[in-house]
C-alpha cells in the first residue's frame, strides 16, 4: 500500500501542527506546575520537605499548642481581673474650706473604693489652730457612719467613675463614644 506524496505531505504537517500545539500544552502544564510547587513549598513552610498529611498533623499540633497557651492566658487573665476587684480602683476626692474664715481649700475627703464600692473615706479638716483626719469605712457605697455632705460627694464621685478594665457590668466590651 503506498500513499500519495500529496497525502503523506498533508499528515506530516497534520502531525508537525498536532505537535506544536501539544508542546505548548506541556509548556503551559509545566508552567503550572511550577506555580503549584511554590505554593506548596510556601504552605508547608521552609526547611526538610515533607508530604501534605504530615504539614497538616504539624500544623494540627501547633493549633493544639496554641489553644493550650491561649487557655493559660484566659486563667491568668481571670485571676488578674479577681485582684482588681479587690484593689483600690475608684478614687474621689472633694476639696472644700471647712470653716468660712479659711481659705484656700485646705480640707478634703477622699473616697478610696474597689469594684464593688468597699474601701474606705479619708476625711482631712484644717482649721487655724489645729488639722483633724478622719477615716470611715464603706461597704458597697455606704458607710455604718454618719457620713457629711462632702464625704458622700467624695464617695459618689468614686463610684460614678468608669470601671478600670473597661469591661461593663454584663462583661460585655464598653462602647466608647468618639467626639
């Protein structure tokens, strides 16, 4: 069987055309390839290659970690905010002038007070011949004392004052205005 050279010269360019477009499909695979192994090279990370289900357990033990510090973080945190609550957090402070021959404002009462309104109102009077302290314990705001006008003022001021970590009473974060 013997073929034309018309027809034999019409499959070998069939054939030369088939090739070319077949090299430039590997051109492009090889192109694609190579992006491929970049980007699976940048997911597993720099150092001794390894196969995908062993960066996965790398990477699942590393979550693992994490969630272990993040946990010891969350109790310290936690007992961190119990010693605030215990501790002097709220401060207010009223000056006055005692007796109305005085000026200059020298007498005052402080409230020193922690989360919950417990502490205690330091009360400072001056007069000309002599300086008077005073200390009142307060619990929860009020005081099993007679408290004067300007020691409540002190003890209300401290307790209008905004929590110290920013946290409202539900432990919802707080909304800060912007203005």
């Amino acid at each position: 069987m013997s073929l034309e050279p018309d027809v034999v010269a019409l499959l070998a360019v069939v054939a030369c055309a088939a090739a070319g477009v077949l090299l430039l499909v590997v051109i492009v695979l090889f192109v694609r390839l190579g992006r491929l192994r970049r980007a699976y090279r940048a997911a597993l990370g720099e150092g001794e290659p390894e196969d995908l289900f062993a960066a996965v357990r790398t990477q699942g033990d590393g979550l693992a970690a994490l969630r272990d510090d993040l946990a010891l973080v969350h109790r310290n945190t936690e007992a961190l905010r119990d010693l605030l609550r215990g501790a002097v957090s709220r401060v207010g402070l009223v000056r006055y002038d005692a007796f109305p021959d005085m000026g200059g404002m020298l007498s005052f009462s402080a409230a020193l007070l922690d989360e919950q309104g417990t502490g205690v109102v330091i009360s400072s009077i001056n007069g000309r011949q002599e300086t008077r302290s005073y200390g009142k314990p307060v619990m929860s705001g009020e005081s099993e004392y007679s408290l004067s006008d300007e020691e409540r003022d002190a003890v209300r001021a401290a307790l209008e004052q905004p929590r110290p970590d920013g946290m409202t009473e539900s432990g919802g974060r707080r909304r800060r205005s912007r203005g």
